[in-house]
C-alpha cells in the first residue's frame, strides 16, 4: 500500500470532497496516513473564501516542495479544491514542484490523474462542468471520517453572485445530485453505523429546481431520508432566506428525525449592505422568514453568517448588524472581516474598502455582540432534559467527558466515565457556558 496525507481547508463541502477523493485512492491502492513524512502522495483541498485561506495553502504546499527538493524526489504533490479551480495552471508558476492542480468540478477525474503523474506528466484538470458526476460517483466508495455524522452534498454551486463571493466562479453554477444516489450514500452511511445525516450545499433550500425531468426539492427529499429505517437525524445546511419556503418549514416540522435546525447567513442587518452585496432581501423580509420559523418550529435554533467592514459601509450601518443579532435572537453566528477576492465585483471598490484596523474593530465588536448572544441562548435550556448524540469522549481536568449535540445543535459536556460516543441519551441541562452547556445523565 502506498499512503496518501490530504490537508483538508475551508467548508464542510472541501471535507465531503477529501473523503470522496480518499475512497477514490482506496481503489488504487492508496491509505491515509495522519504524517505527512510518511506520505507517497500528498494533497492539499484548498479554500478561497478569503484570502488568508489562500495564503496558508500556498505556505502549506511549499514545505513539501522543500521535502522534495532535499531527498523526497518520489513524492507526488496535488493542489485540489476552490484555489486550484480558480487559478489553474497559474498554480504552476508559483509553485513548480507541484504535480497535478484539480478544480472542484472533476473530482472524480483523479484515479486518471495520478496513473498520468506516475507515467511522469503534470496534469491541470479544472475544466468547469455544468452537470453532476453521478455517473462517475456510483463506482466509488467513500472513506468517512470516523464519527457519528455523515455529510452528504446535495447541491454543488451557486447561481446568487453575492457581490463579495467567490464561490460561483469556484464551484460554478448550482447542479443537483440525484435522489436515487444520495439516498444510497445515506443508506451506506446508516448502515456503516453513523448516526446523523447532515445534506450540504452552498443554498441547500435551491434543491432540484435544475431537474428537468420530475418536479423533486428539498422537503421531498427530506421525506425519503425520514423514510429509512432506524434512529438518526437530519440537518440540511445552508439555507438561502428567500429560499426557504413554507412547505420546507411545515416538512421539519411534520419530520421526526429533522432537527430543530436552520442556518440562515444573513451577512448584515442593514438593508442598503445587502442591496449592495446583492443579497436578494431586505432586512425586513429576513425578519418575518425568521419569525415564521420561531412561530413553527419549538426550540428552534437559529445561527447566521455576518461579513464585518464590507465595503462602504457606514458605523451606522454596522450597528444595525448588531441590533439584528438582538432582534432576531441568533443563537449563534459565523464572523468574518470583509476580505476582497479576485473576480467578485465588490474587489473592484477599492475607493469604498474600509480600513483594516476599523475592520478589526467591527469585527471584535460583532464577536463579543455574538457571545452575549450565544450564552444568554444556552441559559434558556438549564433545568431541562434533552436528548443527545454524543460524539466524543475525552479527558479533561482530570474528568472524563461525553461530549455531543442536542437536536437543536447545542453542544452538550457530560462528566461520565463511560464511553458513549454514537448513543443517544436523556441529559439534564446544569450549567450553561457561552460556547456550550454542561449536564447530567
């Protein structure tokens, strides 16, 4: 056996894709290894959401050409993921000890690659694709991590072009995967022993309006997946507001093993910000999606995304970001300072780019605005009992601790000495913390 290392950046979508790609290189004879040392191959499934991303992939990349330069001349170097789909074969230039570049569209060309690299050509396979690889997708099991969650994609791309997005140019426009093959991914995964199916996509809610040849979406899907026998979950991420419709809504709710779970980027509170990132809603309009969804569905958690210092914008305007946070009771979010990226049309507005250190400030500002949020959300659940999927155990201080999720995403600490990773057990919610809430068997 030969074994292969793959530093895995970015979304849980780059995650899903490192394990198709694993159980790829299973078929020729290729096994992880955690050591890059060790490595007859090594891969990197890169991030270009911003740029700082981008940059720990190029260091990254550079210490194994160093291992190749000074006597590991065998080793074979890929660089994979939304970095390579977006610069190509300019990845060659900057960094010439590299072997193959493979974009996010043609995956399932990697078994091809590396006979090519090991005939001694360097290959750039990022042609861009408007179809799922399905087809390509039923010859080749995948390699999970080992734990009780299993992410399946239902959608690749997106078709919104926020302003300051770099995904459609990365992961092209948005396909969706056939029913038939992700209830079969979810049923390998059920049957391997995992205990949670969570579907992934850029705008999840987007599901199956591209299929020309049946009227399927989302809640559809999320009947089948309910229908398979044994006890598990569901969550879907992530939603696009406008696109979560009340049939959706009404489908968690009526659903028994869909949890009490949405993530709904908002990005900012101010309306004019969203006009400009051109996200398709007004704050108004997120407001009542969210209210719709509190008023349905009980215990409901709700978590978002929010961009500090996008271009242009005012303190004024920032603030409303903050009092959205309040309004809408976000359990938890997501922050990131606005980082420009090729392409995209707000990094042509050089004139309107905030300064760094003022984006610094928002940022720590809309951090602490967002811890306040999460623990004050976690203290509404001490005293009550909850089920949990627990899915680690460990030492800490000297205690042994389960640690898992409610339905409702919270994370759950239990001091108990013994292992139940992949069980579902009643707790009593004791304490809560801002991150998670301690409890009792």
């Amino acid at each position: 056996m030969k074994r292969v290392y793959i530093d895995t950046m970015g979304c849980q979508m780059n995650k899903s894709d490192t394990e198709r790609m694993l159980g790829m290189l299973s078929h020729l004879d290729y096994e992880e290894t955690k050591d890059p040392e060790k490595a007859d191959l090594l891969m990197i499934n890169t991030c270009s959401i911003r740029q700082l991303s981008e940059d720990k992939a190029f260091s990254a990349v550079g210490t194994w050409g160093k291992m190749k330069k000074e006597g590991k001349k065998n080793i074979k170097i890929g660089f994979c993921g939304c970095v390579a789909q977006q610069k190509a074969e300019e990845i060659f230039k900057r960094a010439p000890y590299v072997d193959f570049v493979l974009g996010t569209h043609k995956i399932y060309s990697l078994p091809e690659i590396i006979k090519r690299i090991n005939n001694g050509e360097k290959v750039c396979e990022c042609t861009e694709t408007h179809s799922t690889e399905d087809d390509k997708a039923k010859d080749f099991k995948i390699n999970r991590v080992k734990g009780v969650n299993a992410w399946i994609s239902i959608t690749e791309g997106c078709n919104n072009f926020c302003t300051y997005c770099i995904v459609p140019y990365t992961r092209g426009r948005e396909r969706s995967r056939l029913p038939e093959i992700i209830m079969k991914e979810a049923q390998d995964a059920l049957n391997s022993g995992y205990k949670e199916i969570t579907l992934l996509g850029q705008n999840v809610d987007s599901y199956g309006k591209d299929f020309k040849d049946r009227n399927y979406r989302l809640a559809d899907l999320l009947r089948e997946l309910n229908g398979l026998e044994g006890k598990f979950r569901i969550r879907f991420v992530t939603s696009y507001p406008t696109d979560i419709t009340d049939e959706l809504i009404d489908t968690a709710v009526e659903l028994d093993k869909v949890c009490e779970y949405f993530h709904i980027p908002m990005q900012s509170g101010s309306t004019p910000v969203l006009k400009a990132m051109n996200r398709r809603y007004t704050r108004d309009e997120y407001a009542k999606i969210v209210a719709k969804i509190r008023d349905k569905v009980p215990d409901v958690t709700i978590t978002s995304d929010f961009i500090a210092g996008f271009p242009g914008e005012t303190e004024e305007q920032f603030e409303e970001t903050l009092t959205a946070v309040d309004e809408f009771e976000l359990d938890y979010c997501n922050v990131a300072a606005y980082s420009p990226r090729e392409k995209t049309v707000a990094a042509k507005w050089t004139d309107k780019f905030i300064p760094e250190d003022v984006k610094d400030e928002r940022f720590q500002r809309l951090n602490k605005k967002i811890q306040e949020n999460c623990l004050k959300s976690n203290k509404k659940y001490v005293g009550r009992e909850m089920e949990v999927l627990v899915e680690s155990f460990y030492e800490h201080k000297g205690k042994m601790i389960n640690s898992g999720k409610t339905r409702n995403f919270k994370t759950v600490h239990i001091p108990c000495d013994k292992d139940l990773t992949g069980q579902f057990v009643n707790v009593k919610i004791t304490e809560a913390k801002t991150w998670y809430v301690k409890g009792t068997i």
